[in-house]
C-alpha cells in the first residue's frame, strides 16, 4: 500500500471510457513531437528487455491500454496485465484481445510471491513524489518476480533536472538507496534521449535470487 502520509493520486480522468480513449489515441496516432519522444523510450525499452532472459511469464502493471503489449509479448511467452482502471483495461482488451488482465492495486499485487519470471512497470515511478512510495511499489512489484524487475524512471542529466515539478527527477544515489531499500540491486541503466531527457528504463535483480 502506499506509505502513510502518501500523496499518490490516481487520477480520475483515466477512469472513465471516453478518458481511456483519449489516452490511447494520444499514444497511438500521437503529433509528431510526441511520436519522437515516444520512439526513443520504445528504443531505450528495447535495450532494457535485451538485458533480461527471454521466455517465462511476465507481468506488466501498470499495464495502461497495453502501449508495450506487444513488445512484451515478443520477448516473452505469456504477458499478464494489471492496472487500477478498468477503463484503461477495456481500451487495452480491445486491441489485444488478451485474457490475462485485471483490475488491481500495484502498491498491493493479487499474485503470489515468484508468480512471475519478470515484472515490468512502465511510467509510472515519476508520478510518484516521495521515496517511500517509490519503495512500496519496488517492494510490491519485486515480491512477485522471480528474477527481473524492469521499470522507468526520471534522473537527473546534466541539462535536464526537475525539482519543482510534480514529476520530479532522481539524483542516481537516490535512485540507487531506493532499489536497495526495496532489495534489488541495479544491472542496467538506459537513458532514452542523453542528456536532453531524464526518462530512463532500469534493470533491477533481487538481491535474495
């Protein structure tokens, strides 16, 4: 769950259908500054999954309406989906026809311990604004993987640092206390856009593996 005193919102725009389609369409048929941007996560997402075994079950929460669906299901056998709203649930189902989504809380997962060879959390540790959270959700998403956690993340460049902001950058040595206060240890670390952009994609192994 998230930490006492936490000031994780959910945001309510995303619960409705007519939101999620919207969501959807601004990933999907994106303006072009934004297609850019979009592409140079995908690649630095591409070269986080080329560090992880293939195979396996992985799980990808929050899922959204399924944006790396696909990729996911490229690099592993089964792609298992959760996230807090069902309308972004339906959106993704919608495209993918998969049946192994459901609608669940990330900072509390449905799932046995190693239930899954890998969990992915994509967009989502930046909306966070407060380190405890940031280890509630490691801890969550690292307690149901049985060897890799994938996530994103925004970290200070040289030009690039966000402070101000409600998606506020990380300092690497914050970002490396938090990993190790949910018990991962970093592997990998891909900026997507060096130094223009603080989006980056980590590659965590369980301390305990």
């Amino acid at each position: 769950m998230p930490s006492k005193g936490s000031d994780f919102v959910r945001p309510d725009r995303y619960r409705e259908i007519d939101s999620a389609d919207k969501y959807d369409a601004g990933i999907r048929k994106p303006s072009l500054p934004r297609r850019f941007s979009h592409a140079m996560e995908e690649w630095a997402l591409k070269r986080a999954l080329a560090r992880v075994d293939g195979g396996g079950l992985v799980l990808d929460s929050p899922s959204g309406t399924g944006r790396i669906h696909e990729e996911l299901q490229q690099k592993f056998d089964e792609v298992f989906s959760l996230d807090s709203s069902h309308a972004m649930l339906v959106v993704h189902q919608n495209h993918t026809h998969s049946g192994r989504a459901v609608t669940g809380d990330i900072f509390n997962l449905p799932y046995a311990d190693n239930q899954f060879d890998h969990v992915v959390c994509y967009r989502l540790f930046h909306h966070m604004q407060n380190d405890a959270d940031r280890v509630a959700i490691l801890k969550s998403i690292a307690r149901v993987a049985k060897k890799d956690v994938v996530f994103t993340a925004w970290v200070d460049t040289l030009i690039n640092k966000r402070r101000g902001s409600r998606r506020r950058t990380l300092t690497r040595k914050q970002l490396g206390t938090i990993i190790n206060q949910a018990g991962l240890k970093m592997d990998y670390i891909t900026f997507a856009s060096w130094p223009f952009q603080p989006k980056t994609v980590v590659v965590c192994s369980k301390l305990n593996a």
